[in-house]
C-alpha cells in the first residue's frame, strides 16, 4: 500500500502531498483539480485521499485500496 495523498491549501492555490513528504507532489489553481490527481495517485498505490478545507481540518477521506473497514452491505 502507498502513502495516503493529502489535498491541502498552498500558498499558490492547493496541493497534493504524500503523507510524510516535505514538499508538495503538485500544486494546482483550484481543490477539485487537486482532489482529481491525489485520486489517480490513489487508485494507482492503493491507498487514500484525504481531503483538508480551507483552515486545515479533514473534511473527507476516500479510500481506494484495501479499506480496513469495509462497508457491512453489498449493494
């Protein structure tokens, strides 16, 4: 499993960042292009996107890998 892929504010609009990693993968004008590319990263290691708002706090996570807690139904 990869690193999970944060969606954070940048000082030249938001970022995508590896958990642990110093500087940003990329740096886009707007969140949903940011969002866009952390969830191919994802896809790709199979691992998460968690998504911070404006002041910094986690406003959602999406997990494309081997989730931990599944989903009890099957639909």
């Amino acid at each position: 499993m990869g690193k999970n892929q944060h969606v954070t504010k940048h000082e030249n609009g938001w970022q995508v960042k590896g958990a642990g990693n110093s500087k940003a993968t990329q740096v886009f004008n707007t969140q949903a292009e940011a969002i866009q590319r952390a969830r191919e990263i994802a896809i790709n290691q199979h691992s998460e996107v968690v998504i911070h708002g404006k002041n910094g706090q986690i406003r959602n996570k999406n997990s494309y890998g081997n989730d931990p807690c599944p989903p009890k139904d099957t639909k």
